[in-house]
C-alpha cells in the first residue's frame, strides 16, 4: 500500500528519480549521452533530443564516450550507442557500462536485421532503435530510466523491510490477481507463516550489517578482476580465491561474488551470440510480450524470491499462477528477464537469504523434496516409462535435486546436452569431471546412466512435437560451454551467487527449447543428483538452504514451460493439482519422505 | 515551385525539416553540409576498396554501413536504398555487384545533392515567406 519510504532518500543523483513525486518537466533535463561515430547522426540526434528538452553530450568515439562515463559517475541518466563503430564496437560498449555502471542503455542502428538487434537485447540493451532515429521514439526514452530506477528501489526496499514486497505488488495489480487466484489453494496458510517470516526478517535486517557501500568498478579494479579470474581459470573462479588474488583493501568476498555474477553473464552473453538463432525459434509469436512482460513477471518473482521472508510454498504458487493463465506462452518469457533485467539486482537478496533462511535449516531438504517431486509425475504422461524404469535413482535424485537451487542452471544445461541425442550420453560424463562430486558420489553412476536412458526416449517423443527445434542447436553448445563454468561455481557449495546466477539462467535456456523441458527435468535430475550429494557432503549449511529455497521457484516454472508446450489440459490440471498438493503438504510439515513414493509410480 | 519544393521536402528530408527553429535556423543546411563531408570520405574509401584484389568485404560492408547509416538519417532514401543493396552484394561476396551498385549509389548521391543545392539555394531567395509556408 504504502510505498516504501527509506528507498527514495537514498537514491542518488537526480532529485526526480522519485517517480512519485515526480515533476512536472519530468523527462524535460534527462542527461543523455549520445555516442555515434557518424557525425550526421551525432548532430540530428542531438538536435533531436534537445528539443525533447533533454540534457545532450554528444560523443563521437566509444573510447572517450566510456571515460565520460568513468569520469562522471552519476553523470548521465541514460546513454545511446551507435552499434557500429570503428574504435570500439557499440556492443563493447553496452558491455563495460553494464558492468560498471548499470545504467540503461539505448542501441541504435541503420542495421535492423533480427541477429543485431537480438544481440543488442542480449547484451543488455534496454531499447534498440533503428536509424533514422526518429524524435517519437526519443520523446520516450525517458522510461528506460524510471524502470532502472523502480528497479533499483526494489533492490534496497527489500533491503529495508519486508513489507515491500507487498507494496510492489499493489503496484502491479495485474499480477496481483494472478497470484492470489492462483495461489488460494495453496496459500492459504503460508499467509501466516509468511507474516511471521516478515518479522523475523526486519529484525535481522535491522542488526545486519548488509547495508555495504556499492563498490564502484574501476576499469583498474575490473582489470585486477579479470587477471585474477584468469589466472585461477573461470571454471574455477570462485569469490573467496579471486579476493585474495585481488588483494584490494575493503573489498568484500559479496563484492567479487556479485562482480563475478555479473561477469559470468557478461562472458554468456558475448558467447551467447547465437542466441539470436535461438530468438528466432522463441521470439515469433511472443515477441511482442517480451519487454513488457519481463519487468513485471521478472521483478517480481525476484522480489520475492529474494526478500527471503517467502516461504517456498508461496514462492511456488506464484509459480503456478502462469498456469493458471490461459495464456501460458507468457510465462516463460518472463523467466529471461530475470535474466536479463535482474543481473545486477541480486546481491543483496543474496545475503539476505543467506540469513533469511536458516529457518529452514532442518526442513528445506524434505521440503524441497515434494516441490519438485511434481516434476517427475508430470512427465510420466510422455515418459511414464522412463520413470519407471528408474524409480529408484528417481527418487534420490529428487532428494537432491532439492537441496539445492542450482538445478535451475543445472537443469537447462544438462538438459540441452542430453537433448542432442546419441551423443549426449557422451556429453554427459564428459561434463561431469570438472565437477569434483561426480566421483565422489556413490549413486551418481546410477542416476546419471539413468536419465541419460530416459533422456533419449524423451527425446525422440519429443522431436515430433517441437518447433524451433532445430534453430536452437547452436545455443545447446553454447550454453554447454557455459555449463562448466557453472559447475565449478556450484562446487563451490559456499557461494550464493552461483545459485542465484544459476536461478537466473534458467529462463533462457528452457526457453531455448520450450519442447524440451522434459527432458532437461530428466537430465537435470540426474546431473543434480551429483551436485546435491557434493553438496551433502560438504554441507555449508547456508548455501545448501539457500539453494533449496530457490529451487521450487525453477522447478515450478519448468513445469510451466512443459505444461505451455504440451499444451495439454489435463496434464496441466494434472499437474497443477501435484504441485498444490505438494505446496499444502510443505507448508504443514516438512517430512515429506514418504511423499516421493507416493508419487512417483504415477 | 512551391509544391515541387513541398515535394521535395518531403522525400528528403523527411523529419529533419521540422527539427528547424529558431534556435537552428539552419539546421538542416548544417546537417546536410555534415552529411556530404563525412560521406565524401566514405564515398572515397570505399572506391578504394573496390580497386583492392582481392575485395575486402567485410572492410567494404562497413563502410557502407556507415554510409547507409548517415544517408537514412538525412532522409536520403533512394541512397539508402542502394546502399542496402551493396551490402547485399558485400555479403554474398559479389564484387561486381557491388561495384555496379556503387556507381548507382554515387549516381544518386549526386542527384540528391544537386536537389539540395538547388533547395538550399531556392530557400535562401524565399527567405522568411518559405519559411512562414514551412510552418503551414
């Protein structure tokens, strides 16, 4: 109801960054920086957009525009790049300002082909315009700014109380309803459980001492960063290591885990670039959704899943919500704009859940258990026997799937590789030495021979119904490559980032191939299988909990997905009534051994 | 005279005319005066890099892009044109082509600014009466 107080005051810069208390001239002295080695274009846009009354500096090189950038921090409120320049390619650009300063950042170019400007979005681009420029479109840049800086007060409304959380919503009634409609089944007791959650979670924050200054990102700093990851290897990057090879007084081991977040993704999107194949496959019918979906979807499943105080339950049933929707499609969209949008907003949810969640200690392993125990039984539908062949290893493979939160990365990644067919089966063990829990785990062997058998089936039930099947091939290897690096971070056990990271990517590679996530849940099983019994082993507490609050959040919208695309009602109803079920359960009580049994044979 | 420099507004310059005030009263000879120096540099790389053997497209593809990129922003939509199908050529490798189509893109370019000219030259006599028109 009431909007959250504390975040307005301390937002920097500029005084009507408050959208409520916005001015009249609002937009009317929005500092602009125009970068574009044309100078036609330099002048035209410029001209363009001071007669939008905004504030211009013009820049002809990407170099200068980027110590502009350095030298004036909090300087400008949004910034446009040509793509193409000779000094430094616009893409570069958008790269280092993402990572340095976070600002929004407005691509243009006379090149409108969908390969540029899907990379424009993947890496990070908030618009992307297409020359000539014309004044409508400048008229509304001024939005990109409000939503970074809406944005931004979530981060520290959820820093500050746990109420927000509320307040977002009734921004959004939208969502709102989709919630609580969707959610009455399931909800209704974790309200309260919820509430006292909130208690507890102001009084930690209240003694916390999270509220850390922001660590500004030199391009020095970055560069000692970079080495430091270099040397240690990105796979095997972890904060703690790269900290002590930095050696910078007063940085924060959460400082280079946030840094390394974003880094992580930065090195995926620049190899991401066949995403754009993928964007071919999954864009079309959506397209338009995207944007204007992610904001809302996105920002607030983060705000919940990072305010901690939510119990999985509630987190899941928002989940359930896109199902509930006849138009599913959506769902899944709203899964990369986590991606996306939220790159640089997860720290502190981070250590938030860190402390949020040790409430969970002892529960969050059965608790987990039952969310996702759903998974398994909607597949049974395609791939009932595939399931049985391996209930056993199934059934551990739940239990670890849910201790930790990695699956979501894990669960597309592994998902993908196996869902290249023959050879996946190679892939797969192959993937697994540079995690050091393959071996160590005693039923690895066994889970992981499983879902590579039931992998295959799947796939080719699959492959019939799929579209966009083909185009996504390339991204599969990408996103392999990628894998790894995540494998080393989860080994890691100790970090969050990670799992948060691995949450986020979730999104975009089950939305590569929609058709999939069958499998990807089966594989997934597997591959976690591996990663949960590490995990067991070397137990951090923290991060294990952690990692299974935010597992449900995945594994529901996985379910989503699956649902989207078999399109089939009763599987749907199916399912939705499994993951209610299991969401009554959790709340009521968190030994759910005897659940997996129950449901599994389905 | 009068329509046929409506006319002419119209397809050339498209929204520039309008950025046109009082605090740039010249804004578009100013634009279009940047247009024709940047772009004669262009217009001579790229003659060079057509002479090159073998042709460097990926050098060439950039150039026109470049090119393209100034030529839409003034309006310039017959270059413009002919510059996206250069680029084409550039992408299939096909030299020829691509020469062929730079004499076309030239052609234009000097078409366009001969009518510039003759517009700039036109608005100078009319002076404030064009102007006061302009505004409708």
């Amino acid at each position: 109801m009431n909007p959250p107080p504390m975040s307005f005051t301390t937002s920097p810069s500029v005084s009507w960054k408050s959208v409520d208390a916005v001015s009249d001239q609002f937009p009317a002295g929005l500092r602009v920086l125009v970068v574009d080695d044309d100078p036609t274009c330099l002048r035209i846009l410029e001209k363009m957009l001071r007669n939008c009354l905004y504030e211009v500096t013009k820049c002809s090189r990407a170099e200068v525009a980027l110590k502009l950038l350095r030298d004036n921090k909090d300087g400008f409120d949004v910034v446009i790049s040509d793509v193409h320049m000779p000094d430094m390619d616009g893409f570069k650009l958008l790269e280092h300002i993402g990572l340095e300063m976070d600002l929004p950042v407005i691509m243009m170019s006379a090149d409108d082909s969908k390969s540029v400007v899907m990379k424009g979005v993947t890496h990070g681009a908030c618009d992307y315009l297409i020359k000539p420029v014309r004044m409508e479109a400048l008229k509304n840049i001024w939005q990109h700014v409000v939503r970074k800086t809406k944005h931004e007060w979530k981060e520290k409304d959820l820093e500050h109380s746990g109420s927000v959380e509320d307040g977002e919503r009734n921004q959004r009634p939208n969502e709102d309803v989709d919630y609580s409609s969707s959610a009455n089944e399931g909800n209704w007791k974790s309200s309260k459980r919820r509430k006292d959650e909130d208690d507890e979670a102001e009084e930690r924050d209240d003694t916390s001492t999270m509220k850390k200054p922001r660590v500004v990102w030199s391009s020095e700093l970055h560069q000692q960063f970079v080495t430091a990851v270099n040397q240690l290897g990105i796979d095997k990057a972890v904060p703690k290591k790269i900290l002590e090879l930095m050696n910078v007084p007063g940085l924060t081991r959460e400082n280079v885990a946030s840094h390394l977040q974003k880094y992580r993704l930065y090195l995926r999107r620049l190899s991401g670039q066949h995403q754009n194949g993928l964007g071919n496959s999954f864009m079309g019918p959506t397209d338009a959704s995207f944007g204007s979906i992610s904001p809302l979807n996105g920002l607030d499943l983060q705000a919940l899943a990072a305010s901690g105080q939510i119990s999985p339950h509630s987190l899941a049933t928002i989940q359930v919500a896109p199902l509930n929707r006849p138009t599913t499609t959506k769902s899944p969209i709203s899964v990369p704009s986590l991606d996306q949008r939220n790159i640089f907003s997860f720290e502190n949810p981070k250590i938030r859940f860190l402390e949020g969640q040790q409430q969970h200690n002892n529960s969050s392993n059965n608790n987990q258990v039952n969310l996702l125990h759903g998974i398994p039984t909607n597949m049974d539908s395609k791939q009932l026997t595939t399931l049985h062949q391996s209930p056993q290893p199934y059934s551990n493979m739940n239990m670890h799937v849910h201790t930790q939160g990695i699956p979501s990365a894990v669960l597309a990644r592994n998902g993908i590789e196996n869902v290249r067919g023959p050879t996946s089966v190679v892939d797969f063990s192959r993937g697994q030495p540079g995690n050091s829990s393959f071996s160590l785990v005693g039923n690895s062997g066994i889970s992981s021979l499983a879902s590579k058998g039931t992998i295959q089936e799947g796939f080719n039930m699959e492959t019939k119904g799929s579209r966009g099947f083909v185009p996504n091939y390339d991204v599969f290897s990408e996103l392999n490559q990628n894998r790894s690096d995540d494998w080393g971070l989860h080994n890691v056990g100790s970090t969050l980032n990670p799992n948060v990271q691995g949450g986020l990517d979730v999104g975009p590679s089950v939305l590569v191939q929609p058709g999939f996530s069958s499998f990807k849940q089966k594989s997934a099983l597997g591959n976690n299988t591996n990663i949960g019994q590490q995990l067991n082993s070397s137990l951090n507490d923290n991060s294990l909990r952690i990692k299974a609050e935010r597992l449900p959040n995945m594994g529901f919208h996985q379910n989503g997905l699956f649902n989207d695309h078999f399109g089939q009602e009763d599987l749907m109803s199916a399912l939705l009534k499994q993951q209610q079920e299991g969401l009554g359960s959790v709340e009521t009580e968190f030994g759910f051994d005897g659940y997996n049994l129950d449901n599994l044979p389905v | 005279m009068q329509r046929q420099l409506a006319n002419m507004k119209q397809s050339l310059f498209d929204q520039l005319e309008e950025l046109q005030d009082d605090a740039n009263p010249n804004f578009v000879e100013e634009v279009v005066t940047l247009y024709y120096r940047d772009s004669a540099r262009l217009v001579q790389n790229i003659d060079k890099a057509l002479e090159k053997n073998p042709v460097d497209f990926v050098k060439l593809d950039s150039y026109m892009h470049q090119f393209k990129g100034s030529s839409s922003s003034i309006g310039a939509k017959k270059v413009k044109i002919e510059c996206t199908q250069f680029r084409e050529y550039c992408r299939v490798g096909n030299g020829e082509g691509c020469k062929k189509t730079f004499q076309q893109v030239k052609r234009e370019y000097a078409t366009l600014r001969k009518k510039l000219e003759a517009y700039f030259q036109f608005a100078r006599q009319v002076g404030p009466v064009e102007k006061a028109c302009r505004r409708k």
